[in-house]
C-alpha cells in the first residue's frame, strides 16, 4: 500500500478513479490475494459493522464492568436540536458499535477496537440518510484502508505507542476521508478531509480508566465521528487546510512519541488518574476479581 | 506490506484486540502443540496481561482458544463454562516471567493424555502475537502461516531430509528457523508454510529416524 497519501491522490487524479478503487488495484497487484478476496472480506466487515450498530441501538448491553452501556439507544431516540440528522446518527452508530465492543460482542477493528465505533458510525450515519450502495460502502472501507496503512508506516494505530490521537484520531482521519469519496468528493478534497480531521485530534491521550476499552473510550469514539463529519463538511465545502496530510500524519506520530507514558494506555495519567477514575476502577475492578480457582 | 484487511480487520469479539484477540490466538496454537482440546491448562499472566487482563476478557479469550473458538466467534464469552463442560481444567496464575517480555504476555502448560506443552506467547498490538518460547527452545511464530514444529536429535542433515520431504510434498516454505538448548542435544525446526503438508509427507517426516515429535500448528491469523 502506499506510504505517501499525497502520492495517493496525484496516482487516482492520473487515472481518474477514487482512492477505494486504487486502494483495491493497488492490493491486487502485490498478488497476495485477489480482488475479489479482498472485497469478499471488507464486504465481510461492512455486514459486521451494520450488524453491531443494529446490536448496540437496541440498548440492553452492559459492559464487562458494568460502566457502560445503553447510551446509543439514548442518542437514538435523542430530540434536541441536532435530533434526526447524520451527526446524530453517526454518534449514535459510533456509540452502538463501541457499547457491543465493550460487552464482548463482535466487531471490526478498524483501525483497532478501542476506535471501532468511529468509521462505521460516520459511514453508516451517512448511508442511514443519503442513498448509497453496498458497492460504494464497500469501496469506502477500502479507501479508509488505505488512509489507515499510511499512518501505520508513517506514525503508529496503537494507543501504547501514540496515545488516542492515534487510534480514534487515526480512525476519524480514515473516516473522514472514506465519507467525502462516499458522498461523490475528490481524493484530493477526500485528502484535506484526512488532514482537517486529524488536526483536530493531535494530542489526544489514551486514558482508559482502570486500562479498559470503556471509559472515555466509548464516548472519543462518538466525538471521534463528529470530528470525522466536520472534516468531510469543510473538504467537500472547498477547505484546503494548508499543512499536507503527510506531515498532518507525521506531527501525530511525533507527538505520540515524545507524549509521557501516563498517556498511553497505562491508566496513569489523564481521566484514569482523576479521584473519581481511580475510585471507579478501583471498585469496579475489585468486583471483578475472578473468584478462587479461576484466577488470581 | 500492510494489507487493507489488516487496518479494516480482523473482525473480532471485543473489546481489546491485544487482551482479547491476540490472546485467544495464543491459547489456539497451546490446543494446536497437544493436538486437541487439552485435559488441565496453566496459564501464567504477565505484565497488563495480569492487571487488566480480566476486565478485557483475556481468560476468556485463552480459555475460548484452549477450546479452539477463534477470535470471532462469540463462544468467547462462556468459554470457562464450557471448559468446565469440555473436561479442560484451567488454573490461572499472576506472575512476572523473567527476562525482557513483551508487557502482554502469557506462558501456557497444557496437557493432554500423554502430550504436554509449555509456550511463551506476547500479543504485539492490533491481534498479531508471536510466539517466543515452546518446551524451552527459543522461537518466532507468528501464527500468519501453518508451521510446522518439529523436535529432533541435534545431528547433521535433518533440515536436509526435512525440507526435502516438504519440497516432495510442493509445500513452500515461508521462513525457517532451527534452534536448540545445547550442543549435541535435541534442536527445533520451525517451518512457516504456505499451506500445510499433506498426511503422507507428515507420516514420511515422522518415519525419520532422528525426529522425536511433529507437530502442525494451523495459522490462527
């Protein structure tokens, strides 16, 4: 895949075809699998996606933990302002989906599955209200793939090494760069999405109280979604932010290197270490100690 | 080279894909080392491993793989019931593994009937695991391909006969690697494969007269 996504765009502008299609030609030709066993598997993923975001709205899951769960299906049947829109379906999918997550249910790393909720809820939100066709969801998970594969190669996906910007950051950025191509934008307003997007997340920390993927990590998925919309509104809107995706991409990594270890999936510092994190966890975690002979 | 289905992928039982995932792909290659579903299972936690380990399902998930469940299948989240209900009896232990470990980390004995297996596992990020350890050799397994484990006399020619059998057999190898706990004892050939041997290339194997046991781990990626 490519490791330059400015590199990316200049190659489907040549050719005239979306970044979802080069992602799949590109894949293609390393003769590792087919085409068609590519898009056998994301197509996969879409119906595990659609099937969490139906699983999580139905608003019945508890987390392992017992800290989460029921929200989706509260923003669902929201009636504020914003009520009946793609925001809030989108946050309510991203939600849904990190609600089935967080109580062992199954779905699709994407990047990862602390920041799973963020791509299907934005493409899913999208699809609820705008006609689209398994076909084009299909190619934009695979446009997102490619999004994802750059910043794998140029910075990191893994909350241990780069915090969350580099997860749900990263999979807002994916996102939002896959909904632009979805709704008929360019791959180069698809890439000014990416960059608009993950602007907004660089330096977001990795804080999960007690270490599990519960809280804040349901919620960054869902406020992960509504930077991905804000990405693809300016882009399609003309917004050409004016650092290149690629060191967008970069200054992420960097700064995932230098953050301090509190901040990177350790529970040490960030919302895992305020008075009411550590009580939580502490409780939580105690109720869960495994009884005798099943653990220890 | 990172493939699409790596970033959009592996579709997985929550909710950590290093705690839960990864985890129960090293609990699948522990069934795989004994052959089956093994009668007792220690599993020594290391590291986040053993702080969070529980909160994200990791027994469950070792559990699940013990049981051959994969990373998918939402048995998951019964599997110490029906480890119960299967005969697998599992004790989980805390424990710091010395040496320089990957923070998730977990050493699996299991037995069945007369086989037995001791494996180091780390699961590495995003589901990829690697195996370090298997009965006290060092190795690198990363479960993506069907290898081939096979322990053997320390004598000249075994990669010979070996690779032989498996080039009979138009078997293609991945990567290799041989290596043993001392000089003139037994040595561990790893072959990762890009599909596994045939029945009668395995019996060909087992025949040699150097080779003390042969075993197939399926890929779990």
């Amino acid at each position: 895949m490519y490791d330059v996504l400015l590199d990316a765009v200049d190659t489907a502008e040549r050719e005239g075809i979306s970044l979802g299609e080069l992602a799949l030609r590109t894949e293609a030709a390393t003769g590792i699998r087919t085409r068609e066993e590519v898009e056998a598997g994301l197509r996969r993923a879409l119906h595990v996606m659609q099937h969490a975001v139906e699983r999580g709205l139905v608003g019945d899951l508890h987390s392992v933990s017992g800290l989460v769960g029921g929200d989706a299906h509260r923003l669902a049947h929201a009636r504020g302002p914003l009520a009946n829109t793609i925001f809030t379906d989108a946050l309510a999918a991203a939600l849904a989906v990190q609600e089935v997550n967080a109580a062992m249910g199954v779905i699709v790393a994407a990047p990862t599955a602390g920041g799973a909720g963020v791509l299907p809820g934005t493409l899913l939100g999208i699809a609820k209200r705008h006609p689209v066709t398994e076909e084009a969801l299909v190619r934009a998970l695979a446009t997102a793939g490619l999004i994802g594969a750059v910043v794998a190669v140029r910075a990191s996906l893994s909350g241990a090494e780069g915090g969350c910007q580099a997860e749900t950051g990263a999979a807002a950025g994916m996102a939002a760069g896959a909904g632009v191509e979805l709704l008929g934008g360019t791959p180069r307003q698809a890439m000014h999405a990416v960059a608009l997007t993950m602007q907004g997340t660089l330096g977001l920390v990795c804080d999960p109280l007690g270490g599990l993927v519960e809280v804040p990590c349901v919620y960054r998925n869902a406020t992960g979604a509504a930077m991905a919309l804000a990405g693809i509104e300016m882009a399609l809107a003309g917004v050409e932010f004016p650092i290149p995706v690629d060191e967008v991409i970069d200054t992420m990594g960097q700064i995932g290197r230098e953050m301090d270890v509190r901040y990177r999936e350790t529970a040490g510092g960030g919302l895992a270490a305020t008075p009411t994190g550590r009580r939580l966890a502490k409780e939580r975690l105690v109720q869960l100690k495994p009884k005798k002979g099943a653990g220890g | 080279m990172v493939s699409l289905l790596d970033i959009i992928g592996p579709v997985m039982v929550g909710p950590s894909s290093s705690h839960t995932a990864g985890a129960c792909r090293i609990g699948l290659i522990a069934r795989a080392l004994v052959g089956g579903t093994p009668d007792h299972a220690l599993v020594e936690l290391h590291g986040s491993f053993a702080r969070t380990g529980v909160g994200h399902g990791t027994d469950r998930a070792i559990a699940g793989g013990l049981l051959g469940y994969h990373p998918d299948d939402e048995r998951l989240r019964e599997s110490l019931e029906a480890a119960t209900a299967a005969g697998l009896t599992i004790e989980f232990k805390n424990t710091t593994l010395r040496g320089d470990h990957h923070p998730n980390t977990t050493r699996i004995t299991v037995r069945c009937g007369e086989r037995q297996a001791v494996l180091v596992g780390s699961s590495i990020g995003a589901g990829r695991i690697v195996i370090t350890a298997i009965d006290g050799f060092p190795v690198e397994i990363s479960g993506v391909y069907t290898t081939l484990v096979a322990v053997a006399k320390d004598v000249p020619g075994i990669v010979a006969s070996l690779a032989g059998a498996l080039a009979e057999d138009e078997v293609n190898l991945a990567t290799m690697r041989v290596s043993r706990r001392q000089k003139g004892g037994d040595a561990i050939h790893i072959y990762e494969l890009d599909h596994a041997p045939s029945d009668a290339a395995l019996a060909q194997i087992r025949a040699l007269p150097v080779i003390k046991t042969v075993r197939v781990v399926e890929r779990v990626a």
